[in-house]
C-alpha cells in the first residue's frame, strides 16, 4: 500500500473535492512546471446567456433559424448548447403548446468547429451548421459572408460569438456571454508562485481567449486559441517533450486526450465525472479553484514528510 502521509494527502484531498484516482499523483503533482487551463466550463463557469441575435438575411424564414440551432443543440453536451435551447424555448413560449423542436437528422459533432446535421422544416429537411467561424470555412461561405461575421465578432469581443448557417448560408450570429470564476485569477497567481506556469487553451476565438486570459492573469501573447481537441493534446506533449511536466485542466469533454497525455491531468466539474473516471488522474468536483494550487503545496509536504 501507499505510505502513510500519501494515503492521508488523498484523504484530504477528497474532503476538499479534489478526487485522487492513483497514489502516485501525490508525487508528480508537485513536480508540475506548467499548467494548461481550459477555458469555457474551467476558468469559466460555461452558464451562458445569449445576450445578442444578428440576423444577418431578411426572409421570413427568419424567426425559425433559432429552433433549428435549437434543434441540433438539444443533442450537444457543450456549454454553449444550454444557452441556446432555452433562448430558443424562450421565444417559442407558452403561445406554442407543444414548445417542441423540430427533428433532426444526421447529427455530427465537428471537433473544433460546432455541430451540423439537418433538421425538418415542413416536409423537407436543410442542412444546419452551428458553431465558430470554422463553420464558413467548412461550408465555402463567400468573402462577405466571412467579412460580415467578422465585422460582428469584433463589435462583442468579450463574448463567444456562434455562427448559425442553412444550407451553406450564414443566416444568424449569436453572442453568448460565459462567468468568470471567481477565484480564478487567485488560482493563476498560486501557480505562478508554486512555479507552475499557466497558459490558457481554448477552443474558443482569439478575441475572448485574451479577454479572459487578461481578465485572470496570464499574458494574453499566451493564449491558445482556436485549439482542436488533438491540439491541446499536441500541445501538452510538445511541453512534456520539453522536459516541463504538465498539468492539464479541463471539463473533460474535449480535453480528454489531453488530460491523458499530461502528467497530472485534472478534469474539472461533476459532469466530468464518469468521462474523467477514465482518462483524467484526479477529478474536481468543487468549483473552489484555489483548492488545486492548495491541493500542489499539501502533496509537496506529504512528500517531505515521507523522506
Ligand atoms: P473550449 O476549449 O473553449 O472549451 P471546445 O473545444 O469545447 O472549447 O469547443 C471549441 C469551440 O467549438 C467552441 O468555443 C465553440 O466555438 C465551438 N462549439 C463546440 N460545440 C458547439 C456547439 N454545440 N454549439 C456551438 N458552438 C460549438
Ligand atoms: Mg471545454
């Protein structure tokens, strides 16, 4: 079995909420000299609100582009996706009884980009593309299409800007609005001074990567952005090649190949859990953050107490 003073560090560590699936995390916790910190659902808390709609094409078609985005993110996992049901649940209201969405096809989670699939309108189905501006290049959008996106992520540069295309057209731009943790910033100054030096990685737009990246610490030239799920992966094993051990933070849904790779990888939120159950070495389910760097210090004293 594990000495004592290890044993006791994951006792701890547990009534703390920071859950410690192998002894030996307690020994390499400590050696970490980088951390990579996801950011939608870990420096934030992923509660979106949509706060802003641009319609950027006059049909009548219009008011139904919402329920078709809806549609598609009935099916997603990602924190953007309960925002824009109930937006979407919203504006059907209590005038439409049934309050229901309507049917999809074909559903497809594009890693890095959004989701797609094709969703029923009458006795028809059209093509839907949800997500980042990934999802124009994905369908060959026309240069003003890309210019009019554009123009709309730079008028909200502290949001998360989603993109809604039908049929290869880019019909509406939503503007979502996530929280920061509060103890966020705390957590990034603990692991600069237990010399453990975090940098964000997200998936996420350059524009809101900084913001956050500013708004808990870390220089924003060290923001990661627009990763794909492979990397964030390549990135945690560029820093362990490097000869930094690395810890990974993240929500574990598309982190998890990352969270594997790295020294101690760490996957934050109850929803996590049974994903993290498997690639992740601890899982933390307590929204304090500032409990992780506290988590380094008491693993690097059962240390000491065991030589
Ligand atoms: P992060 O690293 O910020 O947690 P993810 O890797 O989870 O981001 O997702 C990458 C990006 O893909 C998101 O920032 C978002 O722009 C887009 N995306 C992913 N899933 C969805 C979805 N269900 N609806 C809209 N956009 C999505
Ligand atoms: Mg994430």
């Amino acid at each position: 079995g594990a000495p004592l003073a290890t044993t006791c560090a994951i006792a701890a560590a547990a009534t703390k909420g920071l859950f410690i699936k192998r002894p030996d995390t307690v020994e390499l916790l400590p050696t970490v000299v980088a951390a990579g910190l996801d950011k939608t659902g870990t420096l934030t808390t992923g509660e979106f609100g949509v706060r802003v709609q641009e319609k950027f094409c006059n049909s009548s078609f219009n008011a139904d582009v919402m329920k078709l985005a809806a549609a598609l993110e009935m099916k997603s996992a990602h924190p953007i996706a309960a925002a824009i049901v109930s937006e979407a649940m919203g504006c059907i209201g209590e005038a439409n009884e049934h309050g229901e969405l309507p049917e999809v096809k074909g559903f497809r989670v594009v890693d890095g980009v959004g989701i797609k699939g094709r969703v029923r309108v009458e006795s028809s189905f059209v093509h839907v593309f949800v997500g980042n501006k990934r999802v124009l290049d994905a369908v060959n959008a026309t240069p003003v299409q890309h210019a009019k996106f554009t123009n709309f992520q730079q008028q909200y540069p502290n949001d998360t800007t989603v993109a809604v295309v039908v049929n290869k057209e880019l019909r509406l731009g939503l503007a979502l609005n996530d929280t920061i943790r509060e103890d966020a910033a705390q957590m990034v100054e603990e692991l600069y001074d237990l010399g453990c030096d975090p940098r964000i990685f997200t998936g996420d737009a350059e524009l809101s990567g900084k913001t956050v990246a500013a708004a808990v610490g870390i220089d924003p030239d060290i923001c990661h952005f627009s990763m794909k799920p492979e990397d964030k992966y390549q990135l945690i094993r560029e820093l362990e090649a490097e000869g930094k051990p690395s810890l990974m933070l993240g929500d574990g849904i598309n982190d998890s190949k990352a969270l594997a790779a790295a020294t101690v990888g760490i996957a934050m939120g109850e929803r996590s859990a049974a994903l993290a159950a498997k690639t992740a070495d601890m899982v933390m389910i307590t929204n304090k953050m500032i409990r992780l760097p506290q988590c380094i210090r008491m693993c690097r004293f059962a240390i000491l107490m065991e030589k």
